[in-house]
C-alpha cells in the first residue's frame, strides 16, 4: 500500500496478525504472564472456544510471536504457550500505534466538543 | 459467548465492526473532522483503494455508525459521511476499551521487568 505523508489515519503500524481480536486477546494475556499460560488458562483468559484458541494459537506461532511447548504432566497432555522475545518487541511496538489511535480520540473529542453538533448532518438510525 | 468473571483479557468493549483495521482508521479519522469527510478525503487520510474503501464504507453505514450522503458539486459527484451521533458514542465506548487494552500492556511490561525469563515453566490448572 502507497504510505502517503498525508495518511495521517492510516495506522500502518497496527500489524494485522495482532490486530484481530482473538489475538490481540491471547497476546496480551500471555504479555501478562511471562511464566506462559495453558491452553485452559488462555481459554478462560480470553473467553475462547477449544477450536478458536487452537486457530489463533497456530496462525500466531507460525508468525513467530508465540512459542508453544506440548509435554506430559502427571500423564495428561500440557500444553504451555509463551511470548517469543521478538513476539514481546512487536506487541510493544503494536501498543505504541494503539497509543496513537487514542490520542487522535482525544483530539477528536475536543475538536467535536468545539463543533455545533446541530451543523452536523448526523442523521440517526 | 459466555462472558466468564476470569475472562479478563476477552475485550469484549472492542466492537468488530470499528476494531477492523481500515475501519477504524476511517472511524478515527471521521471523529476527529465532525464537520464530515469526502469520499477523497477519507481515501488519502486512510491510505485505502476505492473499493476498499467503498466497501468499508457501506458496512460502517449499515451498521449505523456512519452517515454518508451522495450529492452534486460544480456537476460533479460528491459524497460527504460523518460519524451519526450514535457511532461517535460507539467509537467513544471503543476507545474507552482500548485504554484498558494499554492499561494491562503497561503492567504487563512491569511483570515482565520483574521476572526472570529462566524459570518459565509453568503449572497447568
């Protein structure tokens, strides 16, 4: 995509395989919990389904942003999920664009503050 | 779904329909010009294709968010949208959800500094 000076909305640096909301749940749990989650443990976090969590976890290792161990406790299967360190280093940088959107929000709400909400053709549903 | 007590990282506030990249930046960008936005204008602010946009568009007014009104200027086609008084509420509640999305990345950062990456491996539940 042409990143032009003037695309001032175009929050280039939301990266997509984050951005989506199941992710960017499982993300930030696992930001949260450096020791790493289970699946049951991200499952409740996030309020996910099994085959959900299964997806998003495979699409976000695959993206190098989450490494997931399967091993053997107590003879039933664990499987325990962490954030990579560069996976660490693009959700930071992911929260730094977050960071932008609010502070446009804010200035929108001055901006629209200052405006006559009754010269607005802002019609209801 | 079912919204659990522990599902503390599910961001249920992030309502899909602003939360999709190019959506948010059109929604962003309509908030902070109330008094409304060219179809030529949102184009460049969101670095999005016609057909992007245009789609983009019509699923923001379908869900009510967005007010888009298609007129004649100097004989030429102009299309003007704004954010309807209810989508600006929507976008406010969105936002409002981000900041908590922030909020857990800031603790999670300082539980990060604190721990030591060479005991991660956790217990299951």
């Amino acid at each position: 995509m042409k990143n032009k000076p003037d695309a001032s909305y175009a929050y280039d640096g939301l990266e997509r395989v984050i951005h989506e909301k199941a992710r960017l749940s499982i993300v930030s749990s696992l930001a949260g919990h450096p020791d790493g989650l289970t699946f049951g443990d991200l499952k409740e976090l996030c309020a996910l389904t099994d085959g959900n969590l299964s997806r998003h976890l495979q699409l976000l290792q695959e993206a190098g942003l989450v490494d997931i161990v399967k091993s053997f406790h107590d003879n039933r299967p664990l499987t325990v999920c962490h954030l990579t360190v560069p996976g660490r280093k693009r959700f930071l940088q992911y929260v730094a664009e977050l960071e932008r959107v609010i502070a446009d929000a804010a200035s929108a709400a001055k901006t629209a503050t200052r405006s006559n909400p009754r010269t607005r053709l802002a019609t209801d549903t």
